[in-house]
C-alpha cells in the first residue's frame, strides 16, 4: 500500500489530541504492521534512530522510533504496541530528533514507566532540559580512574570482591534466588569511606513482576531512602519494546545527576536477561541472521553501550556505578548474556544454587567472583594495610577447601589428615559465618577483615603463605 505525504517540507505546528506536535511531515497508510514494527514507504529520508508520533485511527498517540531506514522503506517500533492500528488509518510524524527524556532532580523519589511518563498518578516534573536517551560519547581522556572503596556492609563482597565507586558490577544470579534482596540491601547500606554516605539511586525494572517492583519500593520506603530514588518500571505486561528504552531512561537522568547536579548515584538494573530477550525477539521479527541463541550479532556493542555509561569525570564531583542484575538460564555462565557481560564490565558477583540450598546469604561463590577494580581501592589509607595479602589468602585457602572436599567424597573424611581437618573446619566457617549474614546485618570493613582473621586462624599459621610475618604476627588467632 502507498502512503500519501500531506505535509511540505517546511515545518509545521500539528495539533492531535490536545497535544502540539512539531513535524516536517506526516505520512498516512502504513504498508506493513507485523508485531511492534510498522513499515511505511515512500518516505522523506529518514534518520535512524528519529523519534515518531504514530497516530492511530481513534487519535490516540503513541511513540515510536526508526528501527531501520532505506530508500524504499522505513521500519517504525512503537513502544507501546500495534493493537488497533490498521493499514490505511494509521499516520505518522517524523519529528527528526532522536528520543529524548526531560531530565530534573525533582524526578528522585517519582515511580515512572521506561519511557519516562509517570506511573505513580502524579505529573512528571516539568524540565526544559532534554537529553538524548542514548547519551553523549564520552571522551576516554576524561575520566578518572576509580579508586574510592565503597562500603557495602557484606563481608564477601567488601572483604573479597570489593566495589569501587564508578564501577560496573553485575550481579550472576538464577531464577528463584536473592539477587533483589542483596541489591536492596546494597542500597541501604553503601557508603563511601570519609566522604558521602548518601546516594542518589536510579532504578530499571525491564520486565519484571509487579512483586518484584513492589518489594523495592517497599524497601526503599521502610528503609527512608525512597524519597532519594527514582524508579523506572517495565513490567512483564507492558510492550516488551518498552524494556530496550529503559535502562537508557534511568542512565540519562542519572547521569545528569552525577555529572550535573554532582551526586554520588547507583544505578541497579533488573533484570538484563530480560532486555536481551527483547532485543532478541526484535531481531527475529526484521529477519535478521542470528548469531548464537538466536542473539543479533550486536548483542556485544548494545551492551557495552549501556554499560559503559558509567564511571567518573575528571573536575566533576559526581559517579555513577551500575549494579546491573542478570538471572543466568539454567545457571549457565557460558550463556551469551552473562559471558558478554562478563567481557565488558569490571569484574562480577556470581551466585551459587547448591549455597542458596544450603540456606546460605548471601549465597555467592567466591572463587567465581571477582573485582578487577578492586586492588586500586583497597590497602593502607583506603580499607586496611592487611587487606590485599588477607584476600589472596582467603581465596588461597578456600580454594584448597575444595580439593579436600572433593578427595572426602572419595576416601571419606574419616582418611583425611589432621591438615584437611583443619581446612573442612576453616570452610564451614568460611561460608556459615563470614559469607553468610542477615538481611540487615551492616558490618562495617573492620568487622570484616578481623571476621576473616577469625577464619584464617583455624588454619596453621605455616599454611597462610600469602600473608607477611608482621600480618601474622598482628592478627593471627591461633
């Protein structure tokens, strides 16, 4: 079917719906609608990635943008879904602008949609500052290495894998476990050493349930920061369209509030699986060639887009850390998705099903997780001196744990040396009680390296190869 274009070139002020819309032109009759993607032809050269108002039949206004743009035709995806457009009624204005979200510190403790419209009742705060969803590139040169110890309150990931402001730290979880959990209590608890202790919080939900969304917001309000955090929701039953827009939401206003209002912001994102999922149920629909899974080839590149829009600016006061969570299908690793993430982001936090069976919290598998930011931001002046040798030595030891486990589930523990003893007692205690702690259980980094002084001491002191003699001769319990 051909469109006919009812508008010249020169722009011109449209009014549909009560709303004013600015457009170079409007065509009308789509020639194909096939899910979320709306296909026109004959059109004025379109950019990629241009914003649309798709006007249906009754009026109504939805949004939509460029997914694909040729000579012969232009592929629309309309985030809010196809449901009641037809061919011959369907218009379109192309606003020749990319999608933009109008960005305020007065949108902290607001609920919104992944588009930025309000979910919560109340209006949007007005802004007259509109940032391009997809962020400026960031010049390399500009940033500052991060180097600041941020205080999570959870002794494994403290004492172990430490978070460093401006660092991005995926959270490798499964379906069933507490991944929600930690990064709530993340929030409640982090705080950098010697500086701020409060945090700006900027929060993506892409297709998760409403219990999910709840729970945080529950959290957040019994916990008195919820006025300080502002939540984009993509649920389950929203256009799955709308979950590749959300995270480039929330990361647009935090980054204006790191880099223009100079808050110390933490971005949790749940769940990502759910936004590749979408990305690749889009990808199958336009017919693209799949790379592995049936994930488009630019799985990667998507990814470090929206991860790499974290970090610290040299001369600005402000950070943005990302916590992006992801669910692993089947506990895999080697899944696109997390092996992916693992390439691009600063380390990870990997969870482990036989822990969480264990009723171990939180249950995260130390010899799979690792910071690679993390020995800047530790040592003397930052954590502790003891700190860098007490963590390779914790990994040293819990690691040889596993070796002795495997050789009793052969031999049986009653053929084990008085050594292994030693080593099956340390690992027992690793996980019951350095690993594993309340939900509200804040433990400051002292509490932390003296509790890890604490398992290292059921070990000889001739096995801690890894730390120096005045260490030993310091903090050794045995």
């Amino acid at each position: 079917m051909m469109n006919d274009s009812v508008m010249s070139d020169k722009e011109t002020l449209l009014k549909e719906g009560g709303r004013a819309l600015l457009s170079g032109r409007e065509y009308r009759g789509a020639s194909k609608i096939d899910g979320p993607l709306v296909y026109m032809r004959n059109t004025h050269p379109v950019g990629y990635g241009e914003l649309v108002e798709i006007v249906a039949p009754d009026g109504s206004i939805r949004s939509g943008q460029v997914l694909d743009t040729s000579d012969e035709a232009v592929c629309v995806q309309c985030f809010e879904g196809t449901d009641g457009l037809s061919l011959p009624g369907t218009k379109m204005h192309f606003l020749g602008e990319p999608l933009t979200l109008g960005v305020s510190e007065k949108m902290l403790g607001r609920v919104m949609n992944g588009l930025g419209k309000s979910r919560d009742g109340a209006a949007v705060p007005a802004s007259s500052d509109e940032r391009d969803v997809n962020g400026t590139p960031m010049n390399p040169t500009a940033r500052e290495y991060p180097r600041d110890f941020i205080q999570t309150g959870i002794s494994v990931i403290d004492g172990m894998m430490t978070l460093i402001q401006g660092q991005k730290l995926p959270i490798f979880s499964g379906n069933g476990m507490e991944h929600n959990q930690l990064a709530a209590q993340i929030v409640r608890q982090a705080k950098v050493r010697g500086g701020k202790s409060d945090f700006a919080i900027v929060f993506a939900a892409m297709g998760v349930k409403y219990d999910v969304a709840k729970y945080f917001i529950d959290s957040f309000e019994e916990t008195g920061v919820l006025d300080n955090v502002a939540m984009f929701l993509s649920l389950a039953d929203d256009p799955s369209l709308e979950r590749t827009i959300t995270p480039k939401s929330a990361l647009t206003l935090a980054e204006h509030l790191a880099f223009d209002c100079g808050k110390q912001v933490l971005v949790i994102m749940t769940d990502m699986t759910n936004y590749c999922e979408s990305l690749r149920e889009i990808s199958t629909q336009r017919g693209e060639i799949p790379s592995r899974k049936g994930y488009p080839g630019y799985l990667y590149s998507n990814l470090a887009e929206i991860y790499e829009r974290s970090g610290k600016l040299l001369g600005r006061t402000g950070s943005i850390t990302q916590l992006p969570i992801l669910t692993m299908p089947n506990d895999d690793i080697s899944h696109p998705i997390p092996d992916l993430t693992g390439y691009i982001t600063e380390g990870q936090i990997v969870f482990d099903r036989n822990m969480h069976g264990s009723g171990i919290y939180p249950p995260i598998n130390a010899l799979q997780s690792l910071s690679r930011l993390m020995k800047d931001g530790i040592g003397e002046g930052m954590t502790r001196a003891d700190h860098p040798h007490l963590s390779n030595q914790l990994f040293a030891s819990y690691s040889h744990v596993q070796d002795v486990r495997n050789l009793a589930s052969v031999i049986g523990e009653e053929e084990l040396t008085e050594l292994d003893h030693h080593y099956m007692q340390f690992g027992e205690f690793f996980e019951k009680k350095f690993v594993s702690q309340a939900y509200d259980e804040d433990r400051s980094i002292e509490e932390t390296l003296d509790l890890a002084w604490d398992a290292l001491s059921i070990l000889p002191s001739e096995e801690l190869q890894r730390l120096t003699e005045e260490e030993i001769s310091e903090h050794y319990k045995g």
